[in-house]
C-alpha cells in the first residue's frame, strides 16, 4: 500500500509538471497536434509513448546517480564541458516558457472575462510573488488543489463529445496544412521540450525517493496519465470548427456544452497557468543562485520584471514561435537520454 501511494504521488507530480498553460487552454495541443487531424492522433501516440518510456528513465537514472538537480542531471547526459552550455539554455528556456504562461495569465482574462490583460499578468506575479516566499509548500498546494479538478473536467467533458454527430469524421479528418511537415516533427520536439523542462523538478523528486520500483512505475503511470489527458484534449478539440482561431479553445467548448460551470473552468485555466509561472521561476531561481550570489527575494524579483517584460508578446505568438524552437533544440536532450542504457535492477 505505501508503495502504491508513493507510485500515485510520483505520477502526480510528473503530470503536474507537464500540464500547463497549452494543456489547460488547448492552444498548444492545437499548436502542434489537433491542427493536423487523423494525423496528429497518430502524433499523441509516438509521444504519449516517448512520455511513457523517456519520462521513467529520467527518473529512474536520477534515482541511480543521485542526481539532486538538473544540472548534474544534464552533467551525466551531455559530459562536464557540453552540460554547461546546456544548463545556460535551459535557463534560457525557462524564461522563455514562463513568460508564455504570464502571457497566458493575460489572455485569460481578456479574451474570457473581458478584462485587462495586464490585470491578469499583474495580479499572477503578485500571487506569485507570495508563494515563492512561502516556498516548496505553496507550490505544491496550488498544484494539488488545480491539477485533479482538471482532469475530472476534461474527461468529463471528452466523454461528452464522442457521442455528438459527426465525431467519427471529425476523428478522421485530416486536414490541409502548410506546414503539413511539422506533423512528422511534433510528436518529438513536443515530448522532447516538455520532459526537457520537467526534469527541473523530475530529477530531485525521484533522487530523494528510496525505492527505484517506486520511481520507475510513477514514471510510467504519470506517462500513461499524460497521454490519455492528451487524447481526450483531442477528442475535444476536433469538434471546433476553425479551432486553430482561438487563443483558448477549450473554454469555447465550455461555454457551448455547460455554460453553468463555465465561471469554474476558467478559474482551472488561470490555476494551470498560475501553477506553471510558480514552476517556471521556481527552477529559474534555483538555477539563477548558482550563477549569483544574491538575496533570494532579489533574484525572484528580477525574474518576475524579466518575464513581465517578455510577456507584451501576443500569447499565442510565443506559442507558436518559442515551443517548437525549443522543441527542435530539445532534440538532443532525449536523443542522448534514449541512448543511455537502463542499467535497470528492478
């Protein structure tokens, strides 16, 4: 039974990780799968696999080598020279990531309830600000409360749209795209980018824990999880016509299928976000420290102003432009990872 729990709690905090912004809103699944029809199923797929597989030999080689951050984590994979590289892009990343979730905070609330976006970005690093004084406590109570409300949600409502007309040959559409290419490359730089960033907190977590069996089957749970979120996002998204048109599609599905509710599922989409902020500068401050002796307040501070400053980009701008860049560069991350042999003794 404590192992059981253990399992659960590691999976978790493995989909906690990944969910973010794109996730809750839709837009990134759109971005890089929904968009390319029947296509982008078979896309969910190779990731959903890469999630299963990838994510579990994150944990499980963190778990062996004792790494207890990314850094070190990036040291085993890319060699003492290269890592240092690596870790200066990951910060990089990082920014880059949380400021698209700022901006995502922003278009919540003018896009859904018609207010300032700047409201929404000013009123995240202010909330923000106080969790990351309270520290690893506040970011795991905003997680726990926002992260199973949401998969209720978006399971309730995919249940919901595989018994409306026209589901079956919205499932088997496969539209035109321009970039039609990109579909062969989303399922990789998509996987490749999200477990890039996840390891941040994967690596830690799965360093303190005592039982390797623990580890890998949460890893492998969470990937699983992951997925099926992932195809019942799907399975949603198709059934909007011009999908690929709004900022947050899913809560276009909301307004339409249960308005009630609507009000509560907007609260979801900014809690993902909110989380996601909290996560990104929560790993920007701990990697930041390394590189400056400074206050921690102050460092926090300045990467608050930084994101701010990066958050005037249209969302779904950074979104489209930033995601798959880091995506692409993300490539050698699992490349190296898959490489790497098990050395599994469980």
């Amino acid at each position: 039974m404590k192992r059981g729990s253990g399992i659960f709690q590691l999976a978790a905090v493995y989909v906690g990780t990944i969910i973010g912004a794109g996730f809750a809103t839709g837009r990134e699944i759109v971005e890089f799968f929904t968009r390319f029809g029947f296509i982008g199923l078979v896309g969910i797929l190779i990731s959903g696999y890469l999630f299963i597989f990838l994510g579990a030999k994150i944990m499980v080689k963190a778990h062996q080598i004792k790494a207890k951050s990314y850094e070190e984590f990036n040291e085993y994979l890319f060699g003492k020279w290269f890592s240092k590289f690596m870790n200066i892009l990951m910060m990089l990343m990082l920014l880059g990531v949380t400021a698209v979730m700022l901006s995502g905070a922003g278009a919540v609330f003018e896009e859904q309830l018609a207010m300032s976006k700047q409201t929404g970005v000013l009123l995240s690093i202010f909330l923000g600000f106080i969790v990351m004084m309270i520290g690893m406590k506040g970011l795991f109570a905003v997680n726990t409360l926002v992260v199973p409300i949401m998969i209720i949600f978006n399971i309730s409502i995919m249940l919901a749209n595989i018994f409306q007309p026209g589901f079956l040959e919205a499932l088997l559409k496969i539209p035109h795209a321009d970039d039609g290419w990109k579909a062969v490359i989303s399922p990789f730089s998509y996987a490749a980018f999200n477990l890039a960033m996840a390891q941040a907190v994967l690596v830690p977590v799965a360093a303190e824990m005592k039982d390797i069996k623990t580890v890998k089957y949460g890893g492998i749970l969470g990937g699983v999880l992951l997925t099926i979120i992932l195809i019942s996002s799907h399975f949603t998204l198709i059934m909007i016509p011009d999908v690929t048109s709004y900022e947050i599609p899913m809560a276009i599905v909301m307004k339409s299928m249960a308005g009630s509710l609507y009000g509560i599922y907007i609260f979801i989409i900014f809690g993902e976000i909110f989380t996601s902020i909290i996560g990104g500068v929560f790993g920007l401050e701990k990697q930041m420290a390394n590189y400056w002796n400074g206050r921690r307040i102050f460092i926090t501070f300045v990467i608050f102003i930084i994101i701010y400053l990066l958050s005037f980009f249209e969302y779904s701008q950074l979104l489209s432009y930033l995601y798959p860049l880091f995506g692409y560069l993300s490539l050698l991350f699992i490349i190296l990872l898959w490489m790497k042999p098990s050395g599994n003794k469980s």
